[in-house]
C-alpha cells in the first residue's frame, strides 16, 4: 500500500470507523459505522481521496466523474479539482434522487458533455442501490458510466449488484482494511485542522 493510501487509511481509521450500535439507510442494522464525510469533506482527506480516485481512474477513458448526492459530491470535486490542476480536467457532476422542481427540473447537475463516458463515485457502498439509481439516472440522460468507485466498501452485497449489470467497480479500501487493528470510537472525533 503507498504511503499516502496508508495515511488515508489511518484517518478513516481514527476518525470515521464507529462502534456500536446503528440503523443503516438500507433499513438494517449493523455493530459499526462509517461516517466518511468527516474525511471526505477534510481539507487533508480530500487531497488523498482524489490522488487515490485520479489513480484508479488512470485505468478509464471518463470525461467527468460523478455521482449520487451526498457522498459523492466531496469526492467528484476534490477529484475535478485536482484533475484541473494536473492540466487534465474531469468536470464534476451530481445525481439528485429526483429532477429539481423549479429552474431547468435537472436531475444531473454539472458540465457533462453530451454522450459522455464518466465515473460514478460514493464514499460507502453497502447494498449499492445509491449509486445504481445514479448510473440508472446518468445513462438515461444519455451517459455511458465506465466504472464506479468506492471509498469504501461495506462488503455487503453492492459489488455483486453493480457487477451485475456489467459495470466496472472498484474500491480504495474494503471494511477489512479499515477493521484490521482498528480500535475504532463511538465518540465523535475531529481531524485536527493540520491533519
């Protein structure tokens, strides 16, 4: 594993692997928890979730890369920036669950060429229903979804499901990583602002 997929496994590690006691959105319950937004959405776990996403992606002719509202959105953006930096620029994009109604009623919001071949991201995959309504909603609008990528993956079904419709997936990291020597919290830590 490099250096930095070490360091983005220690903070999510430290500060997004919870013990307990939760209802999943899928309506199960489980004994742990993986709020990834407290690194997706730090300035130091941005950085090395796009480094880790623009590597997979090397793999992928995409165009954009997406994904459904809310996990996606810090990812998609780190890695649009930090695509943009590198003078190869991948605009970012977001599935709503529904089309807006008011404006232009978009269901797909961002600067996707028409017809274009993309990457659909999520922090957590469970049962990956999330991101096959997003890859059902992009191709409807006329996308052809490549590959989907997780941050992480709960291991619990959402590989087979997406593999079953003859989609690429990956993941950075599976629950077995982040479990192996995890001590795990069921505090609410931060990441230091120097993180």
């Amino acid at each position: 594993m490099s250096p930095r997929n070490q360091e983005l496994l220690q903070l999510l590690k430290d500060f997004a692997y919870r013990r307990g006691t939760f209802k999943l959105s899928s309506g199960g319950e489980s004994d742990y928890y993986i709020d990834a937004k407290t690194v997706t959405q730090h300035p130091r776990g941005m950085e090395l979730i796009a480094e880790s996403i623009l590597e997979i992606l090397q793999r992928y002719n995409v165009q954009a890369v997406g994904g459904p509202i809310l996990g996606a959105v810090p990812i998609a953006t780190a890695v649009a920036m930090l695509s943009g930096q590198r003078g190869s620029p991948l605009p970012a994009f977001f599935v709503r669950k529904d089309p807006k109604t008011h404006g232009l009623h978009k269901l797909i919001e961002g600067p996707v060429p028409d017809g274009a071949t993309v990457a659909i991201v999520d922090d957590v995959i469970t049962s990956g229903q999330s991101v096959i309504e997003a890859v059902e909603h992009a191709e409807q609008e006329g996308y052809k979804v490549a590959v989907v990528i997780s941050l992480v993956d709960r291991e619990s079904g959402g590989r087979e499901k997406i593999q079953s419709r003859g989609i690429r997936y990956e993941n950075v990291f599976s629950i077995n990583d982040l479990r192996s020597r995890s001590t795990g919290t069921t505090s609410n830590p931060q990441i230091p602002a120097h993180a």
